[in-house]
C-alpha cells in the first residue's frame, strides 16, 4: 500500500498516511484539538517500501533455474587436493644450474 505526505495548515504538523490508491485524500489534521485544513505533498517516488532483509533478484527465481545454477556452481568449483603428510619433512631444492653469458648466438 503506498504512503502519503501531508502537512496541516494550522499546526504544520507532516505526517504520513499509508491508504489505498483508491481512498479519498485526507482534507483534516489527526493532531488532537486541531483539526486544520491538509494538503497532500508531492511525493518523491512510488511509494514502495522494502522492510526486511534479503531483497535479491534470486528469491524469486524459477526452480529449474536454480538446479541450473547448483550444477554450474558445482563445476566451476576447484577439485580439492590431498592433504601434503605432516611428519615427510619437505625435499631440498636443487641448485639453479648457471648458463654462461655469450654475446654471440650458438649454432647448432
């Protein structure tokens, strides 16, 4: 149900209604003992508010395109790797082996 800005002429009172599109407008102040004349502001959008959490575009999805996106989730997903032994200590690195410098290209 959207909701609706008034101000009172009397009291200057702003207040917010939620009514249906379809209901007359307002044209008296709610404040206790004023009873002014009120006008409608100009909103600045629809309306809608959203309370809650989780506003995705995938709560609402259809069920064959979530098996869809389980399967493509499942394949891209990396193959896990065997854990290494705790107690095989780690191999030495070999020594980088040293190519000499030459200026001149080698011919085989």
């Amino acid at each position: 149900m959207p909701h609706y800005d008034y101000v009172c002429e009397t009291c200057e009172k702003p207040f917010e209604v939620f009514q249906s599109m379809n209901d007359k407008r307002l044209t008296k102040c709610p404040e206790k003992g004023c009873r002014g004349k009120v006008r409608r502001l100009i909103g600045t959008g629809a309306g809608l508010v959203f309370k809650g959490s989780g506003f995705y575009i995938t709560d609402y999805r259809s069920e064959n395109y979530k098996a869809g996106a389980k399967q493509d989730g499942a394949a891209s997903a990396p193959a896990a790797a065997p854990a290494p032994a705790a107690a095989a200590p780690a191999p030495a690195a070999a020594p980088a082996e040293k190519k000499p410098k030459s200026s001149k290209p080698t011919k085989s």
